[in-house]
C-alpha cells in the first residue's frame, strides 16, 4: 500500500506564497506521476498540476499557470507545490494524488490511485 502524506498548508494574505510538499512510501516512487488536486466548499475537486513519473514534464490548470509551479524529486520521494502570487479564489483543501500506471487522462482525479488526506490552504487578509 502507498502512502501519500502532505504538508506546508496554512493561512496566507493575498499575493502571498506557500509552498506544499507531498511524500510518498513507495520502491517504485520514481515511476509514479504524481498530481495536485484542490477542493474548496461546495465545488467539485480541481485539477491544479502534473509531473511526469521524470519530474521532465510538468502541465498545469488554467486557473493556476504561470503562479504555481510543481517538482519532483526521486531521491527523497517527494512532490512540491511553490504557489505565488496566491488569490482567494486558490483557498482550498490541497491533495497530492499518485498514479502508477501512466494513466489517462491525467487531469481527472479517477486516474490517480493514491491519495493524501490534504493540506488546508486559507487565503485571506
């Protein structure tokens, strides 16, 4: 079983920055993609960002490109998620998803097998 833990959330003005961190137990870690989902109140879970099983290839929501900013290191098995220029509109809970498998299409959430508990972000002043 993988597990998936995530971390760095907390409460921050606008045009701020966070920057979440996501580990996962896995010998096969270096060939997961890993994902960024957010859901907030009342709204359905949001595609945020994607890196390849590399960490080479990165893809990102509309809503987000260009402030958000996803890595992936292999060697400590984790994800980070650098937010910028945070919005209140970016006011979430933040979960890391993993997919072994490759799987398509990689911005919806049933693609992704394993699943953090989240990380809640508050932006507001």
């Amino acid at each position: 079983q993988v597990q998936v833990v995530e971390s760095g959330g907390g409460l921050v003005r606008p045009g701020g920055s966070l920057r979440l961190s996501c580990a996962a137990s896995s010998k096969t870690y270096s060939q997961f993609a890993m994902a960024w989902f957010r859901q907030a109140p009342g709204k359905d879970r949001e595609f945020v960002a994607k890196v390849s099983w590399s960490g080479a290839s990165t893809d990102y929501g509309d809503s987000v490109l260009g402030r958000f900013t996803m890595s992936k290191d292999n060697a400590k098995n984790m994800v980070y998620l650098q937010m910028d220029n945070l919005k209140p509109e970016d006011a979430a809970v933040y979960y890391c998803a993993a997919d072994p498998w490759g799987s398509s299409p990689y911005k919806h959430a049933a693609s992704y097998d394993y699943w953090g508990q989240g990380t809640q972000v508050t932006v507001s002043s």
